[in-house]
C-alpha cells in the first residue's frame, strides 16, 4: 500500500466554485485570517521585548518597535480579506437563529473589536515616532493579541466543532483502506483503467 497522496488536495478541477467563499474544500476565509492573527501575535512579543530592552539596549527596542509596527500593518490589511470573505460565509453559508450562526456572531464582534484596536494602535505608533515601545501602547498590542486567540477559538469552532464549509464526513470514501486515491468531485476512488473519464487514469498518486 502506498504512502502518499499528492494531487487530489491541490487540484482545483472538481470543485464548486461559490464566489467569495472560496471553492468547495478551498474556502477563502480561514487562510486569510491566518495572517492578521500571527502578525498580532508577533507584534505583542516585539513589543513586550522592546519594553524590556529599552534601557539596556536602546537601539534594539526601537528595531522591535518598528518590527511591531509592520506587521501589524500588513495584519490589518490582510484583515480586510478575511473580513470580505467571512461575511461572504455569515451571508450565504449560515442561517439566522442557528447556534452556527451566533457563533459566528460573536466571532465577527470579537474580531471587528481586535481590528479597531489594531487601527488606534497603528495611528498612535504613526504619531509617536518611536524610540521604543511605550509601556501603553504594549498593554494595547497585547489586548489585540489576547482577543485573536479568542476570536479565533470560536472561528476553529465552526469547522472542527460544527463542521462549518467542510465537505465531507469521516464515512467519506478517503478514510476507507483503499489505493486508489478519491479526487474532488468524485464519490468513488477511480482506478487506472476504469471507466470514468479522463480523471480515472490518473487518480493513483505519484
């Protein structure tokens, strides 16, 4: 029995398109909101060491301040995306009076919350300058950064616990002791050589 599977996760061909969602087993909306969440996360750390280092080693807390600022800079514009494309899942993907859709309420309010403290926080770091970090301003950066990881809790609730957008079930034909690999848009894994277009002699993976 073979190791490895390699096409059938990256292929795109098979897959529903559903616009700003993404397409089916691709949503837009999780890899987007990776990037606001770890630059949040880096920017508290930078901040909090240049905190720290600002008597002793003046020069690299205001490296760190800076550091701090860009990428929570590039967060909040990758926060953008993850908010078009999150409303795009509240909008078609959910039904009002569900507890899916609560939830993904209270992730949105969380995180509209982390996205406003983010902008007064980047318009004080404009103001500032900055030699280093002031003490106020980590405390800021470190809420944002708490209130990500909150937020993010009830996102990875939608998938894991209620299995939001996700396509298929442990009864799927993937999880069955089979060689031949399944491809999107398939319900059956396809062999070489059997009838099934063009996709049914190439399903065994490399």
């Amino acid at each position: 029995m073979r190791h490895f599977t390699v096409g059938p996760p990256l292929t795109m061909k098979g897959r529903k398109f559903k616009g700003l969602r993404g397409y089916a087993g691709k949503p837009f909306h999780p890899p987007f909101t990776d990037l606001p969440i770890a630059a949040y996360l880096f920017a508290a750390v930078f901040d909090v060491l240049s905190v720290a280092l600002h008597s002793g080693h003046p020069a690299v807390a205001e490296e760190l301040f800076h550091a701090a600022t860009w990428v929570l800079l590039g967060g909040a514009i990758a926060a953008v995306l993850a908010a078009l494309t999150g409303w795009a899942d509240w909008y078609y993907s959910s039904e009002a009076g569900t507890q899916a859709r609560r939830t993904i309420n209270t992730h949105a309010i969380i995180m509209i919350v982390v996205t406003v403290l983010v902008l007064v926080d980047l318009i004080v770091r404009l103001a500032a300058g900055g030699a280093a970090t002031p003490a106020g301003l980590m405390v800021l950066t470190v809420v944002a950064a708490i209130l990500v990881v909150v937020g993010a809790s009830y996102g990875g609730s939608m998938v894991f616990d209620y299995g939001f957008n996700v396509e298929t079930s442990g009864d799927h034909p993937v999880w069955h002791h089979e060689e031949a690999d399944v491809w999107p848009g398939e319900k059956e894994p396809h062999r070489v050589g059997s009838a099934g277009g063009a996709g049914s002699v190439t399903t065994e993976s490399s």
